[in-house]
C-alpha cells in the first residue's frame, strides 16, 4: 500500500473554493476509484488557509491511475487558480 499526504496552501479567501474542490474531488475519487482506498481532506485547525489531503492506494499503479484520471486534472487546474504556492507531497510506505 502506499500512502500519501498533500499540503494545500489557499491564497487568501479562497479557503472555502479550496476546501469546496477537495470535498467535489473526493467524491469523485470515491465513486470512481477502486484502488483508492482512503482519500480524506482535511483543514488545518491552526491555519484555515491549509488543506490537508490523506489518500491511500492499493498500489503504484492505482496512484497513477488517480493522478491520470479526468476528475483529477480538472482539480488540478482549478488547485491552480486557489493555491498560494505548489502542493507539498510527502509519499509514505506503510510499514508492517
């Protein structure tokens, strides 16, 4: 399994369109993504103007499926147009 946590800074007042295209985008992750496991957006407590996104997959080939799916790169470009600065990946390894 891999796991993985983005970082998504929105630009100042565009925390709630940021926050309102991560819910649309997970979603569609959940209906249309069987080797997703587990994709949570979250918003930061100390800092509203930070999402935090929590995805698990099945494997490499999943995540790259995710990362090549139309739903995802129509958030992407509208991730473009809110974030204040690029997306923070960290790609973790589930040890067992």
């Amino acid at each position: 399994m891999i796991t993985l946590v983005a970082k998504l800074k929105a630009q100042p007042g565009k925390e709630t369109l940021l926050a309102e295209a991560c819910s649309l985008l997970a979603e569609e992750v959940k209906q249309k993504e069987e080797g997703c496991i587990m994709y949570l957006p979250h918003v930061s407590i100390k800092d509203p103007t930070e999402i935090i996104l929590v995805e698990k997959y099945t494997d490499r080939d999943a995540l790259n499926n995710h990362s090549q799916s139309a739903h995802y790169k129509l958030a992407a470009g509208k991730f473009k147009e809110l974030l204040a600065e690029p997306v923070d990946i960290q790609m973790l390894k589930e040890i067992k």
